[in-house]
C-alpha cells in the first residue's frame, strides 16, 4: 500500500496542505522551522487517535491546551482536516481508497470527530461510494462492501452509534477482515513507522525482550538485533555484510547475553582482538546499523518516517545510505525522509525531491519536479544537493505557483 495523496488542513504550520502523486521516496528539504517535523508529526497523531482516541492525541501533539495547541495559528475554531489516499486489492481489483478526518470542538469546548468517511469507487463509473460516514459519533458501516454485483442502493447500512465522540469510527470496523477498506487503513496507520532515534536510547544493555520489529526510538536494538540473528540470519548477515562495506573498520556485530541476563551489541574492530561494546563506537556506527536493521526487517513496514538521518553520519555515508532507502522502495515500502544533506539530495532523483518552506508562519511544500527551472538543471545533469547547497531552491513555491 503505497500513499497517493496527503492533505492536511489547520494542523499547526500546515494550513493547508495538498500532496498528490506521491513517490516511494519522498525527500523533503528546508531551512530550520519551515514545516518539516511538523509533516511527520501528522503521522504520529493519527497513529495516537487509532490506538487511543482524538483527545488523547491532541494532549499528545498540544500539550495542556489540546486542540488549540495543535489547530494552526490565527484558525482555533476551525476544525482540523487530514485526508491519505491509497490503493488496494479488493474483491480481485486495485481500488483508490480515500480515508479521511475531521476534528474540531464541541460546544462545551471538547474534542470530537465531526466526520470520519472511508470511500472508494466500486466501479469505473460514478462518483467514490461511501463505505463508512459517521458524524460526531453517530453513523454507518457498509456491511457487504464487497457484493459487487449489487447497485450502490441496494448496499446493506448498519447504523452504528459510538460510546464516545472522540473515537474513531474505524477503529472497531477495522479488526474485522471482512470490511477490507477498514482493515487495510488501520493496518497502514498501525504499521506505519514515524522514527524518532535518540543515540543515547539506542546505547547500552537493555532487556531481553521480544522484538520482532525495532522500536520508534531505536531503543530494542539489541533485542531486535538478537531476533534477527536467530530467526533471520541471512538478512542478518546482509546487514553486517553492508556494515562492513560502509563502515571497513567494523569486521562483525554479535549480540551478547551480560551478567544480569541483558543484551548488548559488540562490534569487532578489524583492529584490535577483542571486540568493543557500543559506548565505545561511534554514534555514526551504530545509528547506521540501526537503519540497516530496520530497512531490511523481514515483515517491512508499508511507509517508513525519517528526520535528518544526516545526524552522527559520516557526509560520505549519505549517497549509501539513499540508495537503501530506494532500495527498500523497490521492495514495495514507502520512505519519507527530511534532510539538510547535500550529499543526501544529490542520491536522489528529481521526482523525490520536495521543498518545504514559510511565509507568515505558514508551511509551503512544492515538489521540485514542478519547477520548470531546476526541473531543467536536474535533468541537464545537474545534482539536487548542489543546487541546495547554492541557494537555487529559493523562490521554487512562487516559480511553481506562476506556472
């Protein structure tokens, strides 16, 4: 499931917001504060309103003051608007799946879901039919979505009234199999991964715990490290075998078992004879190995988050580590990734590259593909990067918009 389209409307610097025909790899660049956290922030709080609720993710993303927090400046009364597009295999066919989300308040000033729809053509004629519509809690599910050979009228509503306002609708429908557009949202939302690395987190013993996947924080590398070895030792060993190409001065990775019963990752330096044990690698080395753990994870999650993967990485690291993430498009994962990296920019191509900026505390994303001038440079051979690193992105929002 790849996303399609994004559009985001009052949540925080993203007024509003409109990202069409997306790529695999989507690269989004620009100056400190400009928006690019707070795209990425967009898939963290819906993930929070699926597995809590809408207040929860609110306080989550606003702190003490929730939706005014969050709702962009100068627009706290008007609601909060997130859209995905998506296409999956339904009843034999690829279907455009459109999900989408309105927040706002209600007269006592509570957060609840004023809209929640999920709709998709169930043929080539005709407007999207509308499998799930709830208002402030209250609506219906489309219980046989998949008996095409029955007209739209005859479709079998079940109305439905949820306990709380603040819940998703697709949060119950979505257990079940049989509402295959519910099931395929929350199991994107579910699963997609918003990294947020702290080397410090990645560091040091940790408990032996079950880990099938690494963690948002980096946190269980060591468990996840170990899960690998065990249950997926060729892909194991292609990670140690890239860290050894990148990284020549590290000859293996083992994962030990310390004296209380923790884990911990020991890296061999071709060097020396006894192999050292993280804190004494550098942040470089083992943040590297953290993204090759995750970008060759046997079960892939379908969308991969990624902020300035630049930071504790050797400059020279950054055309490798670009090739991964295409490389883990190719086997059918989406990656968003921010950067400041020239080096990083210039391993990208042109359709992947977007520009985010500000304009009276106001997000603007253009993709560069858009922009007629460095459109033409990048493809006369010019690298992205370069064109970064010489101010020539300046100005792209209004050369697009004039087009």
């Amino acid at each position: 499931m790849r996303i399609e389209t994004i559009r985001v409307r009052n949540f925080k610097a993203l007024q509003n917001i409109e990202l069409t025909n997306l790529p695999a790899f989507c690269v989004f660049v620009g100056k400190n504060g400009s928006g690019k956290t707070t795209l990425f922030r967009v898939f963290a709080f819906l993930k929070q309103c699926l597995e809590h609720n809408v207040r929860s993710a609110l306080n989550a993303e606003g702190g003490r003051n929730g939706f005014k927090d969050v709702a962009t400046r100068g627009h706290e009364l008007e609601p909060i608007y997130i859209e995905i597009q998506f296409r999956v295999e339904i009843a034999g066919f690829t279907r455009l799946v459109t999900y989408s989300l309105q927040i706002g308040l209600n007269e006592d000033g509570l957060p609840v879901v004023q809209r929640e729809i999920l709709k998709y053509d169930r043929n080539d004629a005709g407007k999207p039919f509308h499998f799930l519509d709830f208002h402030f809690g209250s609506g219906y599910a489309i219980t046989n979505e998949e008996d095409f050979s029955k007209p739209d009228d005859e479709l079998e509503r079940e109305p439905q009234k949820l306990h709380a306002v603040d819940t998703l609708a697709i949060k119950g429908l979505g257990q079940f199999e049989r509402f295959k557009a519910a099931h395929a949202v929350c199991t994107l939302i579910e699963d997609w991964h918003v990294s947020d690395f702290h080397i410090n987190d990645i560091r040091g013993v940790k408990d032996d715990k079950d880990a099938q996947h690494l963690s948002a924080d980096g946190s269980n590398l060591p468990a996840f490290a170990r899960y690998m070895l065990e249950q997926h030792p060729v892909e194991f060993d292609i990670v140690k075998h890239k860290m050894r190409e990148r990284v020549p001065e590290i000859s293996d990775i083992e994962i030990r078992v310390a004296e209380d019963g923790r884990l911990l990752v020991r890296y061999q330096d071709a060097a020396y004879s006894e192999p050292f044990i993280d804190k004494n690698v550098s942040d470089g080395t083992v943040k590297l190995f953290a993204y090759l753990l995750l970008l060759h994870d046997p079960k892939p999650y379908p969308v991969i988050c990624l902020e300035e993967p630049e930071n504790h990485l050797y400059p020279q690291l950054m055309t490798l580590l670009a090739e991964e993430f295409l490389l883990y498009t190719q086997r059918g994962g989406q990656v968003f990734v921010s950067t400041h990296s020239p080096q990083f920019l210039n391993a990208v191509p042109l359709e992947s590259v977007f520009h985010i900026d500000k304009v009276n505390g106001v997000a603007r994303i253009v993709s560069i593909s858009q922009d007629p001038l460095l459109a033409s440079q990048m493809v006369a051979g010019d690298k992205a990067g370069y064109l970064w690193e010489q101010g020539m992105f300046g100005g792209v929002a209004e050369r697009v918009h004039r087009r």
